[in-house]
C-alpha cells in the first residue's frame, strides 16, 4: 500500500513485490560465479561509463532522487551504482549467493532491486513518509540514521525496513539463515509497471536458479 500523499506528489510511482520459498544461501557457487562473469562481460559491452548518467531510463531514478532531497552523484541508485563498479573495473561485493543473484538481476533489469527476510517481516509491508527523528538502522550500520520526515521508507506493521529506493535495514537483510525472500522492484516516474514485474521475475528466476539444490 502506498500512502495517498505520494501518490498525490508522484501518482505513477509504483513497486513490484514477489516471494521466493526454500532457499538453501551459501557463501559462493562456481556456477553463480561463471554466470556473473558473462553478465560483467555483457554490461561493459552495453554501456560506457562517459554516458550511463545520461541513459534515459537512469536519468528517470536520478531525478526522482533530486526530488526527494537526495544527492544522486552522491547517492547513486543501485542498478547504476552496480553498473557504474563494473565498467570502473571495480569489483562487485560478494555477499552471498542469494544477495548476489539478485544484485545482478539488477544489473541485467537496470531496476532497483530490494530483499527482506520473510521471517523478520510482520503484516504487510507500506510505503510512506518518514516520521521526523525517528531512527533507521541501515545495513552495516554502526549508529542509526536520525530522519527528517521528509524520506520515503517501506515498513511493516512494526517498524522500518527500508530508506525507498536505496537502503535496506540490518533487520531485515538476507543471511545464510534465509529460506524465504520478499523481493522488491522499485520504480519512480516514468519506469512502466511492465519494466518492474520484469526485473522481479527476474530476480527471482535468479535466486531459484542459483539458490535451490
């Protein structure tokens, strides 16, 4: 559910949402391995670093973020941040192999890509307006991030699980431990519905192929 003052201040924003059942997450897989380095070897064929900032459908995410106050040569979307590592030669952070395969969903989809543990979430999840100085613990995290009420997070019934469109609380990451996701698409103005059930799927197809045995 989205809260009426978004949808009055960006009426087409919208959020793809799928669950993914018995997962076994291990540290790596030789096959997840060979796979990401054909998606590597595809992205440097498919985008130059000199123009991915003026990519029409990244220049929908980076106005989106100088809407809602956030930096984007700060604070860049996932999808082009990933992209970005890649054609800077960068490696991409190897978490785990649930964590990986969607991460490079989001680089194949060029969408946002979000991931909660089921088993942490309560109820449904919401997107609203932050409540002003209530706090949010990010991935990572060593002190939480005091909000100003002006940010757009995603809740449960109980509390925040993630900064929209991108940070994800410590709560409720995926670890080893996971066996359920709940992946998320995350859209802004101007991305077709189509483009966001795309790249959940995905993700999806993702995670079944390299996180089942």
């Amino acid at each position: 559910m989205i809260d009426y003052r978004i949808k009055e201040r960006f009426p087409d924003l919208d959020v793809r949402f799928k669950k993914v059942e018995g997962l076994i997450i291990k540290k790596t897989s030789d096959a997840l391995e060979e796979f990401k380095s054909c998606i590597i070897k595809e992205t440097k064929e498919t985008y130059s670093l000199e123009t991915l900032k003026d990519d029409p459908h990244f220049r929908k995410y980076r106005d989106f973020f100088w809407k809602i106050d956030i930096d984007p040569t700060k604070i860049r979307p996932s999808s082009e941040a990933l992209i970005r590592r890649i054609l800077q030669g960068k490696q991409i952070p190897q978490i785990n192999t649930a964590v990986d395969a969607y991460n490079f969903a989001s680089i194949k989809s060029g969408v946002p890509l979000a991931a909660f543990d089921s088993k942490t979430l309560r109820g449904e999840l919401s997107m609203g307006f932050a409540t002003r100085g209530e706090e949010f613990w990010g991935i990572g995290m060593k002190e939480p991030k005091i909000l100003t009420g002006k940010e757009i997070v995603i809740k449960d019934e109980e509390k925040l699980v993630a900064i929209y469109p991108y940070r994800d609380a410590d709560e409720s990451k995926v670890t080893h431990e996971t066996a359920e996701i709940l992946l998320m698409s995350c859209g802004v103005p101007g991305v077709e519905a189509q483009k966001l059930e795309e790249a959940v799927n995905l993700a999806a197809e993702y995670l079944v192929e390299y996180c089942r045995e």
